[in-house]
C-alpha cells in the first residue's frame, strides 16, 4: 500500500516535468503552494500566469521554476568574498 503511495508521488512528479502548461492543482502539488496563496499571487501579478478564456488560470512550468528562484539568497561565504573584494577594492 505504501509503496503504491510512493509510485504515484513519483508519476506526479514525473508528469509536472513532462508537461509545459500546468493547471492550478499541479503548480500547488508542484511547488507546495497553496492554491488559495497561489490565486492570491496571480490576482495581485506576482506569478506569470495565463487565462485564454478570462477565466480559467494556466501556467508554463518554466516560467514557475524560474520564478521560483527568484530573490535568491546570497551564502555567508558568498557575502564575505564580497565584502573581501570591496575592502581590497577602497583601500
């Protein structure tokens, strides 16, 4: 019985990398989202999204992953190499 669980997480997560456009469900399965948060983010047009009839909402799967890795967070080494390099740089 588990193991069926386990095979379908697996073809879920298989047919979100297969498909190019993903409905509203899929995105929230996909990301973790919800999908009150995920209406939320497309009303106030935070999220790329699409609606070729008005109504219903539609996303591409790259455009998501992409906006996913938005505002990434810099390392703690990352900022030290930088602050290193300003020091070197002003002095």
């Amino acid at each position: 019985m588990e193991e069926n669980k386990i095979l379908e997480a697996l073809a879920d997560r298989l047919a979100y990398c297969t498909k190019e456009v993903l409905t509203a469900d899929e995105v929230s399965r996909y990301t973790g989202i919800s999908k009150s948060y995920l209406y939320k983010l497309t009303m106030n047009r935070e999220i790329p999204h699409y609606k070729p009839t008005g109504k219903l909402v539609f996303f591409n799967r790259r455009e998501v992953e992409q906006w996913l890795q938005n505002n990434r967070i810099k390392t703690e080494s990352e900022l030290n190499q930088e602050a290193q390099s300003y020091c070197r740089k002003n002095k």
